[in-house]
C-alpha cells in the first residue's frame, strides 16, 4: 500500500496540473469571447427638416450613399409635415425611405418641428415663441414654428400631436416608429414620459452643447435645449431618469410601453453643416476607444434630407473610412457594426440590463 502512495499523488498532481492548465485556457477564452462582445454601433441618421426643400438631388445622394455602403442602415427620422403643406417630391421621398426599410434594412422613424400646418392638423393651436434660433430666447419668434421647441407644449397638446403622426404613420404605411426626435433637439422629462406613453423605445436628441468640434447653435438654444455640458462628442447611450434627462440622471427611469427604459442615444457627430469630415473621423476614434476597453458604445452621423446632395462628398468619405476600419478592427477582435437606433436599443440593454 505505501509503494502505491507515491504513484497516486504523481497522477493526481498531474491530473490537477492538467485541470489548471485547460481552466486558464478557458478562461483566457471566456475572456476573449466576452472582449469581443464589446461593439461599437455606427448609426446613420436622416432629419427631415423641411421635405418641401429636398430636390431630386438630394434623393440621388441619398441612393448613392446606399448604393455605396451596402453595410451601412439608416435610421431615417421622418417627418409628416410632408403630408400638411405642399412638398413637391413626397411620393418619391416616401417611396425611398420604405425601399431603404424593406430592402436595406433601415428604420423609419419619427423628426417633428412645430409647423402651423402640422400643429392645425393635429388640432392643436400653433405658437410662434419663443425660438431656438435667437440671441436670447426672451421675446424672440419664429413665424413658421421651425425653432420653437416642443416642449412648450402642454401633456395634452403633445399627446395630440404624436396620435396625429402616427395616424399618419399607418396611413402611408410607414410602419409603428419607436425612434423619436424632437425638432433642434429640444427635450424634457415630460416629453421624454410622453414620448414613452406613446410607444417609443428611444429618443435621439442628446446633443452636445459645447465647441470642442464644430460649430455651436444660437444662445436662445443653449437656454432651451434642455442639455448641458454633461453631454459631450464621447457620451453613450443612456437610461432616461424619471428626473433629469441628462446623462448624470439616477433611476427610477421612464420605462417605454415593453416595460424596458426608454434610451437616450447622443447625436455624437453633430449634423452635416457643424463639422468636417476630419471631425467625424476623430469622434469616431474617441468611441473605438471604448470598444477597445471592452466597452459599448455608438456613433451618430447625422445628415439633413434638403442638403444631402450639398454634403454628399464628405459622407461618403467618412463612410468610406468606417468601412475600412470595419475590416481592419474586425480581424483584431473588435466588433464594429453599421446599426438601427432600435438595435443600438436592445444591445444597450442585452449589455446593460434592463433596470
């Protein structure tokens, strides 16, 4: 028995040391799996500001961006003004973004500025002050209701205005958004809650009221916005709190009607005409950063439907470059993915947890 003793604790320490060596193994590969979860969502967004100003131009640009980036998935914040006052070329407009939704797997959601054209059809009665687009908001208008913001609104009135949308939504078959922004960003906690009781998921009005990059909006918008510096090029999407819309809000959140948080998704590269191409690229790279660290995170390239044409050339570029480093960063491990707000969504809270 004690000659057998010797040979039995070789065989163990070589079982255990064996047993240590394929756990490390497996770990090490736990962890490399679970750093490769780690993605980094491009979004590319439409506004629809003013359809009645978008030219065929405009419409081709937009094709070929598609045509281009096969990749790429929009998220087109439509805009049912069209519908409220003449807009020469909204058949094809609608005809597209459907194409873009049925063929290219975009998201059609939902842009609003408070036109009196749009508002009268809501049944809602139109203000023209104060506007975000002045030296300062006390006393300043906009006759057109393009620059005032919606949340001046009451509970009632938005209410009106969003069951208008999306009737007209299911009237043209444009399918049941959950992708919201208000015109020039304009946000609250009580348009984020109706918003919410509406049946949208996400929200993507962030925006980031400092210089760093690109130009800034008038001070009559830095006193009605709702944002503040909390809000930077870097910020990732975030739970909604109850309280504050900001990224610094604690829970409770405002839950949507799936009984999931409604998500904030910051505008991160401004829109067209505040940067440049060289500006996308390096925002760009400030949110690889993150993916790097084992991290979600998401990018927003945003572009208006009436100068697409005008800013064709520097969104291809920048497209371009985000194709390149799709190839490149895959093969190192990092995930980057051309993504829907909807998506950006559901990954957030798959990564996060829903509470």
């Amino acid at each position: 028995m004690s000659l057998m003793m010797p040979t039995f604790s070789i065989k163990l320490c070589i079982a255990l040391f064996v047993l240590l060596v394929n756990t490390s193994g497996e770990i090490d590969e736990l962890k490399s799996q679970t750093k490769k979860k780690a993605v980094l969502h491009v979004s590319v967004v439409s506004h629809f500001d003013r359809p009645w100003a978008m030219g065929i131009d405009d419409l081709e640009a937009f094709r070929t961006l598609t045509k281009n980036h096969p990749k790429m998935r929009w998220t087109h914040l439509y805009n049912p003004v069209a519908y409220t006052q003449l807009t020469p070329h909204y058949k094809k407009m609608e005809s597209f973004v459907k194409e873009c939704r049925d063929d290219h797997g975009a998201e059609i959601g939902v842009h609003l500025h408070m036109y009196e054209s749009l508002l009268k059809k809501a049944d809602v009665k139109f203000r023209s002050s104060p506007s975000m687009n002045a030296q300062s908001a006390e006393k300043s208008y906009d006759d057109t209701g393009y620059s005032v913001p919606m949340t001046i609104y009451s509970r009632k009135e938005i209410d009106k205005i969003l069951n208008f949308t999306l009737n007209t939504f299911r009237e043209r078959k444009l399918g049941r958004p959950r992708s919201f922004c208000a015109g020039f960003y304009a946000a609250s906690t009580e348009l984020q809650k109706a918003i919410a009781a509406n049946g949208y998921h996400i929200s993507a009005a962030a925006f980031p009221p400092g210089n760093e990059f690109g130009a800034r909006y008038a001070p009559s918008w830095h006193e009605l916005a709702g944002w503040d510096k909390t809000v930077t090029v870097r910020s990732r999407p975030y739970k909604i709190s109850k309280k504050s819309i900001l990224p610094t809000g604690k829970g409770p959140f405002i839950k949507a009607l799936d009984n999931k948080p409604l998500i904030e998704f910051p505008q991160t590269c401004k829109i067209d005409w505040m940067v440049s191409s060289e500006d996308m690229k390096t925002i760009f790279k400030e949110h690889l950063k993150f993916c790097s660290d084992g991290q979600m995170s998401a990018v927003c390239l945003a572009i208006h439907e009436n100068n697409a044409a005008q800013y064709l050339k520097k969104y291809d570029d920048v497209l371009n470059f985000i194709d390149e480093q799709i190839l490149s960063n895959n093969k190192k491990g990092i995930h980057i993915r051309y993504s829907t707000l909807s998506f950006i969504r559901k990954s957030f809270l798959d990564n996060e947890g829903t509470n």
